[in-house]
C-alpha cells in the first residue's frame, strides 16, 4: 500500500486539540485496509517524526435519509498516534 494512500486527513476538534496539549498525541483519519505499523510507517516518514504509539478504531457508517431517499454514510477508520518528547506536527497546528 502506498504510503499517501494511508493518512487521508487530520482531525480537528476540541477532543483532539485536547490531546495533543495533553499528551502529545494526534488524531487521522486513515485507510481502513491500513494496519498500525503501516500507520507508524506512514506517519514517520510524511512528516519526520519518532511514533511511539499507534491506536486505531473503526467506526461503521450511519444510515441517513433525504426524504424517500435512503443511504449510509461511509465506514471510516480513526487513528491516534503518539509522538516522542519535543516532537510535533506542524501541518496540524497551522489548522
């Protein structure tokens, strides 16, 4: 698997800026075929930094309705990766 096709997009939310004052730790949305050393993998090499902790949850898409019509919304993959001391992401804290 491609190492860009692993990491789709940060998240930004009040629950991940808290854990990333707290802990250090930052939050993707990932490939759901992605494992958590393909993720370590991805992450350190993007964007040159040490991982030393990688968590993962899957999450299964809601079903949702526009009057008659009826759909699902996509399953996702959710992973929080926690950095060595002193290091950090800065694509994510421009955002």
């Amino acid at each position: 698997m491609d190492i860009r096709n692993i990491v789709k997009r940060p998240i930004v939310t009040e629950k991940a800026a808290l854990l990333k004052e707290k802990d250090n730790k930052y939050t993707f949305v990932v490939n759901k075929d992605a494992n958590k050393f393909q993720i370590k993998q991805a992450i350190e090499s993007l964007f040159n930094v040490k991982v030393e902790s990688v968590h993962t949850s899957n999450y299964v898409g809601k079903s949702k309705r526009m009057g008659v019509h009826s759909g699902y919304k996509s399953d996702w993959k959710k992973a929080i990766v926690k950095l060595g001391a002193g290091q950090e992401i800065q694509v994510v804290n421009e955002v």
